[in-house]
C-alpha cells in the first residue's frame, strides 16, 4: 500500500506587520510624559533615647522617630553611625579587631513600629539573616569595595579609634518599590534596634586578657529622602484615602524563630512560621559558643554531620522522592535548593556564596564543627519568577505540622543553636484615619 502524504494547513508564528515602521530610536514623537511637579529633601533623623551607647555584655536600645511630612523614599534611605572599641587583648592591642564581617552585625534585633505601637516588622537574629543573604547575594568584588568603604567589612579596627559607616537596614518596608506616606501617619514611624553584646560581633583578639571588651555606638542618625509633592496632591490623596477607604502596598517581610534539637542522629525539628503566604523558609545550625574571639559567631555555620534531610508541612513532603542527601562531595541538590529561595536556581556569575576566609570557603564541610556556609532552604512559591503577583507562596496559618527532619552521621549536640528564617509577602495598609498596618 502506497503511503500518501497530506499537506497540513500552518499558519505562521510571525506575521509581518502590515506596514513598515522605523525603529524606537527614530520616533522622536515618543516623549516621556511630564511627572508631576515635586521636591525632595535630605531629612536626618536622631534617636530619641540618648546620644551614645556603651555595649559590653547587654544588648542595647536605639530608638529613631521617623517624624516629618512627605513621602519617605525607602531605597534611598540609610543608616550611620560612629564606632569605636575598647578591647582588652594581649599585646599588641591596637591590631585586628573587625566586625563579624560587616557592621550589620551590631544589631541582633530590628523592629519598625507605627501608631499604636503597631510592630510593622520585627526581625530577630537581625544580623545572622543579613549574614546569610550576604553570603549568597554578594560577591568578594563587592565586599572588597563597596562593603568594606561602607560597612567596614574586613576594617582592622584600632583600639579607642572612632570609624563611620553606614547600612541600609535589611526590611521589607525600606526595600519596598513605593514611597511611604509617612506625613499622613497618625504617630511617627519608629526605627528601633537593639544592639549586639561585643563578644558575638567584634573580634577581640586570638586571646584576650582578664576583663570586658567594649564598643561604643554615637552620632547615629537615619538619613531618609523625603518627597514633597505639594498641596494640591496631598489634598488628592487625604481625598484617595477616604474614598477607597485607605490605600495598600506590597512588599516582602522577614521573620525569625529559634528551634532546639533532642540530640542523637535522628531529629524532627519543629518550626513555627505562620504567614498566608510563605515564600521561603532557610534553616542553620551554629556553633554554642558566643566568644568570637576564636569564631564567628553570627556567620559560624556548622554541618553537625548531617548527611539528609526532608521538610514537611502539613501532608505534604519536601521533597517527595525520599531525602536530600548532603556529604562533603553531594552537596550540589542541597545548595541549588537553598539558591531557589534567591531566585537564582540556574544564573552564571550571580549570587554565589562568599567568600569567609582561606580556610572555609565551601558551602558544605564533613567535619561536624568546621567553619562552612552551610544553610537548608526550601522554596515555596508557586510563581517563582513573576513578582506582579500577590501571595504566591504557600498558606500556613491552618495550625499545619511545619516539620524538618534532620538525619546525621554522628550525634547532634542538643544544645546547638538552630534558627529558622521565613520570607513572606507582606501588605501595608494605610486607613484614611493615619494608622498603618503589616498584613501577612
């Protein structure tokens, strides 16, 4: 039998379109619209709680008002201070006394609160989520320019010699793609942090002499760009808040809670990270001690022999397959899982992990207590890519079983520090009343 062959209508992909037009950079027509007419000013704002803080063994508190009209532009906005230590070491004192990388690690805890004491956001652990986003989204090109003129990254502090630096705080309200209405706000906005003690955040020496090292935090001001827009629009957006009954905005938040082990070689991990949309959930394990005249403290992340894991939520199991399986030579599924919460599950020369020092270098060591960069994260979004959409992450406030199952080659020391960290999506809410709200 002769095969017969048959002609199928196709309609193509492209169609030309009907008539030629010159490309973009011949349109002279094409004009930007004009912005509405405005102005910006450089607001500094202080604390209202004192003007300089000794930190030897207790945390801290810094409390800054965020007092004025306008509209506050988040992304252009900073934090800087003055730093200076007093630190009792074997001879020679004035010698290598940095950061535990960077100066965010003077704040443990962050919170920014609006009327009525409302907590917007409250990140505790502040500086060893930094210390983890650091590690995975900046590059040693960066460290060693930006960082280091900045935040003091890799600074040899002298001893009773003051140093400046600036941070731009790591929230979801600062790192938001709108502007604040913080001139119709009811109360200010409050900026509050407590900070570190001195031994978890400056290195004091290889050995250190009988005594309490020190550091003092002054001159700290909150440099904020504020946008005036004028009478005229700011009659049109008190109207804008009555009639659509306030006014929404979007953005990501950052929660934290601590977790504790039962020791042994099998251990289920509780977590409670209740949020309506959870985007991503990281998980560590640290050294005990909080001397980092020996270690780092905050970015001392350690492997404790674990060899596999799994996440559960629910009836749900992460992955469903079986366990992730992590030794010092198949860490590669552990670490692309943990550059899915970044968005980067697949870039080149993006968001790699940074360097710590020559010595630790791997995202993943064998021995139990070696010094590594080692995090466990689960991405939950449904849209990974599409930031347009709302609450694409996954529903946990129904009182499900958050659950991570930890497997390992030795016993785990039970008293190991264990922080889960959670990134979800957040909504502000400003009422036509003045007050703001964190919706998550």
């Amino acid at each position: 039998m002769e095969l017969q062959s048959k002609t199928i209508p196709h309609k193509p992909v492209y169609e030309p379109a009907t008539e030629d037009i010159e490309p973009s950079g011949l349109r002279y027509e094409d004009i930007k619209p004009l912005a509405i007419e405005g102005s910006i000013r450089d607001m500094v704002f202080t604390p209202s709680n004192g003007q300089e803080w000794t930190v030897t063994t207790a945390t801290k508190l810094v409390r800054i008002p965020l007092n004025t009209s306008g509209f506050l532009i988040p992304k252009e906005s900073y934090l800087k201070f003055s730093f200076a230590g007093t630190y009792l070491t074997v001879a020679p004192a004035a010698t290598i006394h940095p950061f535990n990388n960077t100066a965010h690690a003077l704040i443990r805890n962050m919170r920014i609160i609006g009327p009525g004491n409302e907590r917007l956001e409250d990140i505790q652990d502040y500086n060893v989520l930094y210390e983890i986003f650091r590690t995975m989204q900046v590059s040693s090109d960066y460290q060693a320019s930006s960082e280091t003129i900045k935040a003091g990254y890799g600074v040899q502090h002298a001893n009773a010699t003051t140093y400046t630096y600036t941070i731009h705080p790591l929230s979801g309200l600062f790192l938001s793609d709108k502007y604040i209405p913080v001139g119709f706000l009811r109360e200010p906005l409050v900026l509050e942090f407590d900070l570190e003690v001195c031994a978890r955040c400056v290195k004091t020496a290889a050995a250190a002499v009988a005594g309490t090292s020190s550091y003092t935090l002054s001159n700290v001001e909150f440099h904020a760009m504020i946008l005036d827009m004028g009478p005229h629009f700011e009659d049109d957006f008190k109207r804008k808040l009555i009639e659509n009954n306030g006014v929404e905005w979007s953005s990501i938040g950052y929660s934290a809670t601590t977790a504790s082990l039962t020791g042994g070689t099998q251990n289920n991990v509780n977590c409670t990270l209740p949020f309506h949309s959870l985007k991503s959930i990281l998980f560590m394990t640290r050294i005990t001690t909080d001397d980092v005249s020996t270690s780092d403290y905050l970015s001392f992340r350690v492997s404790n022999s674990i060899t596999g894991y799994r996440w559960r939520i629910g009836g749900k199991q992460f992955p469903d397959s079986g366990l992730v399986s992590v030794s010092a030579t198949n860490c590669a599924t552990a670490y692309t899982e943990l550059q899915r919460c970044f968005g980067i599950p697949s870039s080149i020369g993006e968001g790699g992990l940074s360097t710590m020092s020559a010595d630790a270098t791997r995202y993943f060591r064998a021995t139990a207590t070696d010094e590594s960069q080692f995090v466990i994260g689960l991405d939950l979004e449904t849209y990974n890519e599409d930031s347009s959409i709302l609450r694409s992450g996954m529903d946990t406030t129904k009182g499900q079983t958050m659950q991570l199952y930890l497997q390992s080659g030795a016993a785990i020391n039970a008293a190991t520090l264990c922080n889960f960290f959670g990134i979800y999506d957040v909504v502000f809410y400003l009422s036509p009343t003045g007050e703001i709200k964190a919706i998550y």
